[in-house]
C-alpha cells in the first residue's frame, strides 16, 4: 500500500505552523515538497514544520526539507525551522534549525513584522499593471524607500504584464521588505517557466523583451515552480539577506 503524509496548516499562530503525519518516504516526499511550496508560496516571513508525528520510513526522504530551504532561499526567503521529538537527530541532515515546541521555534524566531509585507489580487485585464504600480510605490513610500521605486515598478510592470498577455490567469502581487532592500513576486497560476538568453532583443520585435527589463533592473531573480502553478520573483537590493534559514540568534540547527 503506497505511502502517505497528511499536512495540516496552522495559520493563527505566530507563524504558520505546517503538521505532518504519516510515514515519509520516497513516495510521499514530492506530496510533502507540494504542500510546503504552497505555503512559502505566500511569502512568510517563517514556517514552522511539526514533525512530531510524522514516521521516516526512508531515511534520505527527510532531505526533502532541506530541498525546499533551498529552493526557496533567495525568494521568499522565510525562516524554515522543525519541530522534531527526542534530540531531533534523524532530522540535522536538512541542516534546519530544531526545537521540541512550536513555542520555542516562536521565541527564537522573535516578533513577526507583518507591516514588512503586502499583496494585491489581480485579474489579467488591462490597467492591472498600474494597480501592481500603485501597490510598490506605497510600499516604498510605507517603508522610507523612495530610491527602489522605479525599479521595483519596471519590474512589477513587466511581470504583470507578462501575466496579462501569456499566462492569462489570476494572478497574486507580492511586495517584501528584506532588511534595505525588497523583493517583488508575481504568482500566477500558468506552469510555464518563462525563459531568458541574455540576448538583447531587437528593436523591430514585438514583446520579448520584460525578462530583459528585469534582469538589468534587479540584483537577482527567478522562478519558483509551485502545485497551481510559478512564482517569478526579483530582489532589489544586493545586500539583503533574504537567503538566510535560520532566525536571530540561531546559527545552526541546535536545539533551544
């Protein structure tokens, strides 16, 4: 009988706290990755995997997490951290930090900082690209940074427009402030991963040219695959620390 990982999602606590029971295994770790991209999807700020009930029935399954750390470490970025029985030792290979409670993971992680991050729903019709203008501009002038304004907004542009003219899906903006700089996000829910030559386009072609745009105006950007869909992501400032895993005060994947 094939294997199986249930997952629960606490979002009323301080961070998201993701629950996963059943046995993981190299069946039920892909269902596993799914269900926690579709959280970091969201971009939190942390997420909290409790798996105290969950049962490893092959051991390098558990690499999953450290896959997922990965994956999205640049973008959102959000502070992955377990919550394992006894001394969390089938778990230190992920590398992640570890805590016997949810409330400890909490205490270490610190305050949330939900002033930080913004979203805005949109449908692929034309002006949704001057409403995602309008979401970075009060973000910038929200967090005191005037200096990412127009960049962020090159790049919201094209995202979105991207989105309207390809995709022709719902979509979600994501705004993020990572310590001086931020990253804007685009999730829609279209498979297709667009792709860049670093080539320039020439000038008697029509469109091809906002992957481009993007790559000139951020430090870095990308695309993260998700269940329904992508997210395509670009950091504006080169010196955030958007890839960090661990939480003030926690530099390694020690116990509290």
């Amino acid at each position: 009988m094939p294997s199986e990982v249930r997952h629960l999602v606490d979002g009323g606590q301080t961070y998201p706290v993701v629950r996963l029971t059943g046995v993981l295994d190299a069946g039920s770790a892909p269902a596993v990755r799914a269900a926690l991209l579709e959280i970091l999807a969201g971009q939190p700020e942390a997420l909290v995997v409790d798996v105290r009930d969950l049962t490893v029935g092959e051991a390098e399954a558990a690499a999953v997490l450290r896959e997922v750390a990965a994956a999205t470490a640049d973008w959102p970025g959000a502070h992955l951290v377990i919550c394992a029985d006894g001394d969390g030792s089938g778990w230190r290979g992920t590398g992640l930090p570890i805590w016997p409670e949810p409330a400890d993971a909490f205490a270490a992680l610190g305050e949330p900082a939900p002033e930080h991050f913004l979203s805005l729903r949109l449908e692929p019709v034309m002006g949704a690209a001057r409403r995602s203008r309008e979401l970075v501009t009060e973000a910038c002038a929200r967090w005191e940074m005037p200096d990412r304004a127009g960049g962020a907004c090159i790049v919201v542009t094209e995202m979105v427009n991207n989105v309207v003219a390809h995709a022709r899906t719902s979509m979600t903006v994501l705004v993020g402030r990572h310590g001086g700089g931020m990253a804007v996000a685009v999730r829609d829910g279209s498979s297709h991963i667009p792709s860049f030559t670093g080539s320039p386009v020439p000038v008697t072609s029509y469109g091809g040219r906002g992957m481009l745009l993007i790559d000139s105006v951020a430090n870095r950007w990308g695309c993260l695959p998700v269940p329904d869909g992508k997210v395509v992501w670009a950091s504006l400032d080169g010196d955030e620390e958007t890839g960090d895993v661990a939480g003030p005060g926690m530099a390694g994947p020690g116990r509290g």
